[in-house]
C-alpha cells in the first residue's frame, strides 16, 4: 500500500461548504490522502460532511478517512478510519470495514503502542505531537529521535502529525515520515491551494500536482441532517 505525501485533517468547521471548498483547493494542490476528523459535530452533521468529502475526493481519485467513527466510515464508504487510543480495536474495526480498507492507529510518544497496533493489523502508524499544536496544545510530545527508530523497525508507512508546516515538516520526513498530517498550516493558509504544494514538494518522490479538474462545489451532493 503506498502511502505517501501531505495527509489532510479536516478542521471542527461547521460551515460544510468552507470546508469542502478548503478540502477542495488542497486537492487541486495534489494531496490524495484526507482525514474527515470534527470532534464537535452532531451525528446527522457528520454524516452531512462525510458524504459530501467521500464525494469530493472520488471526483479527485483520493483517499478519504474517518477519524473515530468506524461505523461512518462504513456508511459513506470511506476508505479507511484512523483509531485514537480511546477508539476501540483495530480488529473490530477490520471486521467491520473488511480487508481493503484503511486502518490507520494513533501511537503518539510510544514504539510499544506502535507494536501492538502493528501486530493487530494496522496499516500505518501516526505519531506526533511533533511541535506545539494549536488543535491539541496539551498533546504528549515526540521527538526526531522516536520517528527514527520507528522507521527502523516499522515497514508499515508512518504518519508524523502535531504542529507540522512547510518549513519543519522537512526534518521530519527526512527522520523517516510518509505522511505529514495536517490541520491548521493547511485549512488556515490564505491559499490551502498553494500549501498543499508547499507540503508535497518536501516529498521529491511525488509528482508535481500539475493541472487538475476544477470540482464545482454544485455538483457535490449533500447528506441531510
């Protein structure tokens, strides 16, 4: 499974159409791996938005990834979901999603943790909070020297989140990241357009996005509430 590149985290945006329009430009800016994450959201919210991202990131040949929710990502036919320490197991959820999809597992400061979620079957390992975060300020922190030795002993693509921008995510993909996972440098941008391709290009393996499809956010269907 290739892995690689910028890793969309969706924001707590209730505006579902600033959000699309946001996930939107940064597709155009070649991310192809988006992470549908809002803590806030009621349950018929959710499922307005996810639907509408899954919609999104076909029209882009993306991936998209539910955070928590194992039975949303079902629903709206995600390609995979990304499990927190508190999310419930990584085999419920294979059972659940089946075989071809995404598990991703959050491991934060810990190789052990990344061991078990590795021996349970997850497809990557997020690590992180790298740098001070404005999403999770209170975040266990993790260092250069960790994302080391998780690549030495990981084969499994490994995702660096927390704090992460175009001018330090390079360290970090040198240190041995696939994924940098992000939130606020990428939805905050003036152009979220113009930092997607700031982000891939500190992966040289990727392609450049080039042209891309312009997406009308008319022809994005809407879940109701």
């Amino acid at each position: 499974m290739t892995l690689r590149g910028l890793y969309a985290v969706t924001p707590d945006w209730d505006d579902s159409r600033r959000l699309l329009a946001a996930t939107e430009a940064a597709l155009a800016g070649g991310c192809r791996l988006v992470q549908y994450r809002n803590k806030g959201a009621s349950d018929g919210h959710r499922l307005e938005q996810a639907g509408a991202l899954r919609a999104l990131t076909r029209r882009y040949g993306a991936r998209l990834i539910v955070n928590d929710h194992v039975e949303l990502a079902a629903q709206v036919e995600a390609d995979g979901v990304h499990l927190g320490g508190g999310d419930g197991a990584i085999a419920a959820a294979r059972r659940r999603l089946g075989a071809d999809r995404i598990i991703g597992a959050s491991c934060y400061d810990s190789l052990e943790r990344a061991r078990a979620a590795a021996a349970a079957g997850a497809d990557y390992l997020a690590f992180g909070s790298f740098f001070p975060s404005r999403v999770k300020p209170g975040a266990r922190r993790a260092d250069l020297a960790l994302l080391r030795a998780a690549r030495r002993e990981f084969a499994l693509p490994i995702a660096a989140i927390g704090g992460i921008t175009p001018d330090n995510g390079a360290a970090l993909v040198e240190a041995g990241a696939d994924l940098l996972a992000v939130i606020s440098a990428l939805y905050e941008a003036p152009d979220p357009g113009a930092a997607a391709r700031r982000f891939g290009s500190l992966f040289p393996s990727l392609p450049p996005a080039g042209e891309r499809e312009t997406v009308s956010l008319r022809d994005v269907d809407f879940y109701e509430d």
